[in-house]
C-alpha cells in the first residue's frame, strides 16, 4: 500500500502531467543553486555542497535537454499545427528562451563542476537570473501554452507520450 502522503507519478500516457513533473524538478532544482551558493558561503564545497552541485549538474546536463526536446520536437509542433496566430506566437517566444536559459546554464557549469570537485570557485553572476528565469519560464509555459493540449487529439497525446518515452530509452 502506497503511504498517503507520496506523490502519485505521473503516467505515461500523459505528456503534459509527464511536462509538468519536469517543471517540478526545474523549481526544486534552479533553488538548490541559491542554496548551494548561501552554503558555500558557510562551509565551502564540502560533502553536502559537492552532493548538492552533482544533483544539479545532473539534472540541468541531463534531463533538462531532454524536457526541452519533448517541447521543440513534439509538443510545440504539434500545437502550432492548430493554427491559433496568438499560441503560436507564444510558443516561439518560449521557444526562443529555451537558448537564453542554455546561456545561463552554461555560465554555472564551471562553478558547480568546481564545487563537485572540492574547489572553491568564485559564485558566477548569473546564478541569481537562472534561479529566477527558470522557473518563470516553466510557469508560463503551464499557463499559456500547455492548456493548448486539450486540444489535441488522443492519438496525438499518444504520439508525443511515445516520443518522450523513446527519447529516454535510446542506448
């Protein structure tokens, strides 16, 4: 028996619910960076930090890329085939944010690959606009454009569940 208080995963069969757990883990995640320079501060890249840079990296290098790929390659396709001028002009400007959020990813790189190591490393400024930009483009994306999906027929939904799926399975 589950305990009653344990997220339910999302299903498969649902890319949007399987979106928004993404969304999840970019919140928790782009806060730990905050989280992880105010330590620093205290106690230096010790174990906690260097556990804490790792699951970033991880995250952020991994399943990040693959998040926006479900969104370029599948979902945004599929919703500009609706042809709504007003979703289609908010998907290219989230779209587009898709590379400046890659800018601000690359520019923690090196701070948090120094923090995994044991190295001080100075903070990188744009630690404080990836902790804010990320999750504000995450929920802007839940409001403005991932409703849109209701609108798409099941066997689309299948199509683009399937493609995530692929797209995590491939050796």
């Amino acid at each position: 028996m589950r305990p009653l208080l344990q997220p339910v995963a999302p299903s498969i069969d649902d890319p949007i619910e399987l979106l928004r757990a993404c969304h999840d883990k970019v919140r928790r995640f782009a806060g730990l960076t905050l989280r992880l320079r105010a330590h620093l501060t205290e106690h230096g890249a010790d174990a906690q930090a260097q556990e804490a840079a790792r699951s970033i990296l991880r995250y952020f290098d991994m399943a990040a890329p693959l998040h926006h790929e479900d969104e370029d390659l599948d979902l945004f396709p599929a919703l500009r085939a609706l042809g709504q001028a007003d979703l289609t002009a908010r998907i290219d400007e989230l779209q587009a944010q898709h590379e400046s959020l890659g800018y601000l990813w690359r520019a923690l790189r090196p701070w948090l690959n120094a923090t995994v190591a044991g190295q001080a490393c100075e903070v990188p400024p744009e630690v404080d606009d990836f902790a804010k930009a990320y999750p504000v483009h995450a929920a802007r994306e839940e409001g403005e454009i991932y409703p849109a999906a209701a609108l798409l027929s099941a066997a689309q939904l299948k199509c683009i569940s399937d493609a995530m799926v692929r797209r995590r399975t491939q050796d």
